[in-house]
C-alpha cells in the first residue's frame, strides 16, 4: 500500500511516500532560515511559508519515489497537535487530494508519528513497549501497547524539554534552533558547575517539570549581568543538558522497571540530543533492557513517520472525510 503523507505541524512542509514502514522518499523543506531573526517559529508565517511549498513537496517526494498521484492508494496528514494555522494548510491540502483522486485519507497524530520513526532505522521494533516522547512541545511518557494504542502515565506539567533547551540557548544568545546548538555547545564544557535545580513534581510518580530550570537560568543570566559577568556558556549548557537528561533518564527506567517493560524508545525532536542517546544506552544495557532510538533524520519532524503510522491507522480503520478539522492540542490516546 503507497502512502504519500503530509506534515506541516510547525515549520518544516514535508511529504514522503512510504510503502508500510519503507520509504520510498522523503522530502523536507524547512523554515529555519526564516525563524532564525525572530529566534523562534511565528505561526502567521509558518502558515504562509506552507501554503507556498506544499504543492513543490509533495511533487518532489511523488517524482524522487518514481511514482504519480495516480498510483497513490491512500492520503495521510498531520492533523493534531500543533500550530493550527499551519496544520490547517496541511489538512486542506490532504483533503483535497483525497477527493480529487477518490483515495482513503488518514488523519495521523503527530505524537503518534513521532514514535513510528522508530519503525522505519528498527525493523524488528514491535508493541508493547515503553516510549518517551520528548519534542519542542511535548514531554510524554506513554507505554505504545500497540500500533494504535497508547496510554500516557507520564507528562510535563508546563515546559517541554525541548523548549527549556531552545528558551535556554536564548538566553545565552545561542544561535536558532536553540537545543541543536546548546548540545553542541554544551560537548564543548570541561566541567558542570553551576547550581541549578533539579526541579521536583508533587505528585504524578512519572511527571516531569523543566519550567523551574528554565526560569533558575534566566536568573542567574540576570544576576551575573547585573554584576557585570556572563556566565560560561558551554558549562552552563552542559549543566541544563545533565540535569534535563538526568530527569529524563530516571524517570524513563523509573517507569519501565514499574510497569515491567524490557523494551524502551525515545522519540521526537530531542531523542536526537547526544548526552541523552549515549546515557539512556547506558541505563538500558546495565538493566538488560532493549533500547530504540529513530535515525537522526527521523529525530525531527518529516513526513515519513506518518506515512508509516497512517499504514497501521489505516488497518485499524482509522479514517477521515470531508469533515476532517485540525487541532492544536490532543493527547496520544484520543479516541
Ligand atoms: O520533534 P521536533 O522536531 O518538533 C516538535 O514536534 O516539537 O522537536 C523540536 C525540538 C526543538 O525544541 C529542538 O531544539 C529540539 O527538538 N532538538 C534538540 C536537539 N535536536 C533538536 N534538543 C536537544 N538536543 C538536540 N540535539
């Protein structure tokens, strides 16, 4: 079964033609360039900028896949969570081929998709298994108990650990995308040294929080200023990167000793984080758990993780018609 998929939750307009969990291509055009004076996404514009590129996209990926908008069997799009300006152009879009071509079209969560990138580098990754899904707006712990069945027993309770990571890197005058440069800048730090807190959730045994670090960082940006120094920006990256895996990382194995999981995943933008990847290894062999991570290239958003996610909505019957809406927020296990 082709699938050609759309993605254009935030600011990367992206197509793809998968076949089950190949792909066939993979096309991303992204708005970084545009973001980066404004050092982070402006939703009016990233509506605009997708409008403009979704014809060329999807062109592209059906002409690198070596196939035609007639050999298509099914239509798959993004359509929660995120900007809603921008999962709307999407969505029309998807909707409109749908029709044109007479072909099933496939609503996907983009959580959902995040995870199913780790279908395509690890064939042999299958339900159940535990996944955190950690992304620019979203913090998640979710046992994936099958294809389509998620259940959350874990969450942020404000930031996402992307966005402490991107609202850090700013505040340090990092250049846009902030979590990228931050971890690279952080590889750079010969010790951790600052004092920043590991901030704790009262209840929820598997919650996280990273609003009180981010805050604990601007702070101390401000007081050292006020005294006329600037902090050591590459330890002080690697101090916000240890604390933010540190907090990852214990509650990952925290959760996967609790409810009995020996298979573990990280998926979204953040699973791309090196401290992260290497350390969570680590964790995982030490306790004999199997440990996934998607390839770098699937880390962030594209198309080709929802087209492999629509494949699997697509045999549980789950479609959608004329009628299909965006939505900015939904949890994973909607119904
Ligand atoms: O999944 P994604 O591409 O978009 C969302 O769906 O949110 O995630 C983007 C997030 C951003 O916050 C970005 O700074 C972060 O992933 N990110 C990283 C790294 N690469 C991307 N954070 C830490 N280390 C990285 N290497």
């Amino acid at each position: 079964m082709k699938i050609l998929s759309i993605e254009s939750s935030c600011d990367e307009t992206a197509a793809a033609v998968t076949e089950e969990r190949r792909v066939l291509s993979n096309i991303v055009a992204t708005q970084i360039a545009e973001h980066r004076i404004y050092g982070g996404v402006v939703p009016e514009i990233a509506s605009r900028r997708h409008t403009e590129a979704i014809s060329a996209v999807c062109a592209e990926a059906l002409s690198r896949a070596g196939t035609s908008y007639g050999d298509i069997d099914a239509v798959a799009v993004t359509f929660a969570p995120g900007l809603i300006g921008a999962l709307l152009v999407g969505v029309n879009f998807a909707k409109g081929l749908s029709l044109a071509l007479g072909k099933p079209l496939i609503p996907v969560h983009h959580l959902r998709s995040h995870i199913a990138a780790n279908y395509i580098s690890n064939p042999e990754l299958k339900p159940p298994f535990l996944c955190l899904l950690v992304s620019g707006g979203n913090t998640v712990l979710a046992e994936v108990s099958d294809y389509t069945k998620f259940k959350i027993i874990g969450g942020t309770r404000d930031d996402a650990a992307g966005e402490c990571f991107d609202k850090t890197a700013r505040a340090l005058g990092l250049d846009y995308p902030g979590g990228v440069t931050l971890d690279r800048t952080a590889t750079c730090a010969d010790s951790i040294k600052y004092p920043l807190p590991y901030p704790q959730v009262s209840s929820g045994e598997f919650d996280f929080s990273f609003s009180g670090l981010k805050t604990a960082v601007m702070n101390l940006v401000n007081n050292l200023s006020q005294k006329g120094e600037k902090p050591d920006v590459p330890v002080l990256c690697a101090t916000v990167r240890q604390r933010v895996c540190d907090m990852l990382i214990d509650k990952t194995i925290g959760a996967a000793l609790k409810y009995g999981y020996k298979t573990v995943a990280v998926a979204g933008g953040v699973s791309a984080n090196s401290e992260l990847r290497v350390r969570m290894s680590a964790e995982c062999s030490k306790r004999g758990f199997a440990l996934f991570y998607p390839e770098l290239r699937y880390c962030g958003d594209n198309a080709a993780m929802v087209g492999v996610q629509a494949y699997y909505e697509f045999k549980d019957g789950n479609t959608g018609g004329s009628s299909l809406n965006a939505a900015a927020t939904l949890p994973i296990d909607y119904r």
